[in-house]
C-alpha cells in the first residue's frame, strides 16, 4: 500500500465575499484596495487532505500546498499551513494573469519534485472560472481524474469519488496515482486557530520562479471585453392570479 503524498493547489482570489469592480480599460476586474483570499474550492481540497491524513492514521506522508501568483499568495500559504499543510512552494510569477495550461505545467513539475501521489485541486478559480487546470494537469501526467467530487474514500491505493452531476450521483473508483476535482458540498473547510497562525510562521515556504522550471510563460488568449450583467428591471407584487394574469396581458407576455 502507498504512502499518500498529497499535493494541493491554491489560488489566491478576490475574496468570495467582496462584489467584484470592473476596472476602468472594462478587461478585468479592479485588484487595487480588495480583500484576497484564498480559493473556496481550494480550501474544500486543502481541508479534504486533511480529513484523509486524520480518518487514515499513517497513512499521509506527506500535504504539500502550491500557489501561483504574486509574492503576496505567500499569505494563502501561511493559511494552509496554519490549517495543517506540512510545506509549500511559491511560484512567484509577478502579478500577470496565468492561463490554466501554463498553471497545470508549473504544477506537473511540482508533482515530479515532490514525487505526490493525488492532488487535489478546487473544480474552478472564482476569478477565471476557467475549470481547466486540473483537467490539464490529468492530460499531461496521463492519470485518472475524478471532477466535482462530493465523496472521497480511500481503501490502499484504491480511491472512490462520488460527483455531483445533473440531477444524481456518479460513483467512480481509480487506483492512485490520481487527480480529484472538488466540488462545493465536499466538505466544509476549518478555520486556523491563532496558535496554528503562528507556528506556521516556522513551517516550510520553498519559494521559485517559473523560470527556475524552466517553464516559458505564453498566454494564448487575450481579453477583450469583461462586463457586468445587464440591469434588470425592479419586480412587481401583485395580490392574486387575476391581477397577475392582467400584468402579463398588459405586457403582452401571454
Ligand atoms: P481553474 O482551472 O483556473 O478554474 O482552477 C482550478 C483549480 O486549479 C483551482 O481551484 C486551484 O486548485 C488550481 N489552480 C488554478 N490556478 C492556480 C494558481 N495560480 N495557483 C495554484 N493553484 C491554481
């Protein structure tokens, strides 16, 4: 039976709870003065490695937390180690934007360093909503993926996901080396208590730059446009099904 060497990936993003503004060139959002945090989904995948390294004793080798960003992810490292990683790498790529293949390479190369066993990644960035990377990074290491997941067990080197698709469930197994997506009703992520905040100020934080994977960072897209959704009309009450059918005569909608 393998030793799990679990890697997780996380992004740091707007923090979920802010409304996003669009900056003023209308191709991206407004970064200046926001609150960053990390991931959501990320945070479900994080909490999720560390449900298994708890409900399997000696099981877990090792949780090994990577981000890609600026120099300022270092804070969403600190998070997962005061959450319980056990160590880090920081990419630091400036503050440039990096499409999901580019982010899914860098990882590939992680994977290889720190010779992980499953990764677990959040299904979607909430800033590019892209749901790419770890499809990609299947492709490039040619494992088995489970997206979505709302259940993981793990029995040896076999793993069982649930997903969440339309309208059910779906029910795949795999044998590791393996990749899971999560999805929202994975789990609920913990909070860092504050002595854990401050012991992770001691833990493992490895810092590269792309270049020193020797990875060239070419984004293929470039964004036009990003826009709010279009207003819509305030609502009218109405008292009963007669009056309401009279609305929608007068709007001509029936
Ligand atoms: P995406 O494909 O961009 O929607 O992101 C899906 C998942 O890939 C995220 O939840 C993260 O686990 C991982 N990921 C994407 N971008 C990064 C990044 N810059 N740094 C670390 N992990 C990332």
């Amino acid at each position: 039976m393998s030793k799990l060497r679990i890697l997780v990936p996380v992004k740091r993003v707007i923090d979920f709870a802010i409304k996003p503004r669009i900056n003023k060139a209308g191709t991206g959002v407004e970064k200046k003065g926001v609150k960053f945090s990390i991931n959501p989904f990320c945070d479900i995948a994080l909490e999720e490695s560390l449900r298994i390294r708890e409900a399997n004793k000696g099981l877990v080798e090792q949780i090994h937390a990577v981000s890609i960003g600026p120099t300022k992810a270092q804070d969403v490292l600190r998070t997962a180690l005061a959450k319980g990683a056990d160590s880090t790498t920081l990419i630091d790529v400036g503050e440039e934007e990096i499409e999901p293949l580019s982010v899914a390479k860098m990882l590939q190369k992680i994977v290889e360093k720190e010779k992980s066993n499953l990764i677990i990644l959040g299904k979607q960035a909430i800033d590019d909503d892209a749901n790419q990377t770890g499809q990609m990074l299947a492709g490039l290491l040619n494992w088995p993926q489970a997206t979505n997941a709302s259940k993981v067990e793990i029995e040896g080197d076999q793993v069982t996901v649930t997903r969440e698709v339309d309208g059910g469930a779906d029910t795949l197994s795999a044998k590791l080396p393996m990749i899971i997506t999560t999805d929202l009703r994975l789990n609920e992520p913990r909070y860092a208590s504050l002595p854990n905040v401050m012991k992770a100020k001691k833990k493992p934080l490895e810092k590269l730059k792309a270049s020193d994977l020797q990875i060239e960072l070419t984004n293929r897209l470039e964004i036009l446009k990003v826009e709010e959704p279009p207003q819509r009309d305030a609502g009218v009450k109405v008292e009963s099904v007669d009056e309401l059918i009279a609305k929608l005569k007068e709007l001509k909608a029936i």
